[in-house]
C-alpha cells in the first residue's frame, strides 16, 4: 500500500510545486527577480523531491499506470489555483479534468 501513498505523494508534490512557482513569479520585475524568490526556490525542491518517491512507487506499480495517475496532478493544480491563488475556473477547465479522471480510470482499471 505505500506504494500508492508514494503516487500520491508524487502527484502533491507536483502540483503544489507548479503553484509555488507561479507564486514565485507574480509581480517581479524581471525573470531574475522571478527566479530568486523563496516560492521559486521551494517550488524547485518540491520538484526535486518527486523522482524519489517515483522510484519508490515504480518498484512495484507499472509505469504506465504511474504515468496515467500523475495525470491527475493537472486536476490538483486546477483547484489548488483557484483556492490559493484566486484564479477564475472555467466549463473547460473542469471538463478537462472530468476528461482527464476518466481516462485515469479506464487506463488503470480493466473491465
């Protein structure tokens, strides 16, 4: 079962760490101010934590299941972005991720 828990770790990290990069770059000057902002920098290190628990993920969940689950980070920066950071979601933007949950179950669940 940790397995799992470390998929669901890895789709956290990763979108959570989009947010934090986005926040890293809101109102600078310049994309060097960007890059030197705390958020940037936390935003990086959650991304370079991922691999980690992908490896362990990957020692017993088929790749191509794995890919098809952190499908579902899309989904978690969708609402993630219109919790922190106030962003309007669109009909689109929720089909796509009804779009992007369904294929996650009918990749990863046989019939």
């Amino acid at each position: 079962m940790s397995h799992y828990i470390a998929v669901a770790v890895v789709i956290g990290l990763m979108g959570v760490g989009q947010v934090l990069l986005k926040m890293g770059t809101r109102n600078k000057k310049n994309w060097l101010h960007s890059f030197f902002n705390p958020y940037t920098f936390l935003g990086f290190g959650l991304y370079m934590l991922a691999p980690i628990f992908s490896i362990h993920a990957l020692q017993a969940i088929y790749l191509k299941h794995l890919n098809a689950w952190t499908g579902l980070g899309y989904v978690l920066v969708v609402i993630l972005s219109q919790i922190i950071l106030k962003e309007e979601v669109n009909r689109l933007m929720i089909l796509g991720c009804v779009l992007i949950a369904a294929g996650v179950f009918v990749f990863s669940f046989p019939f």
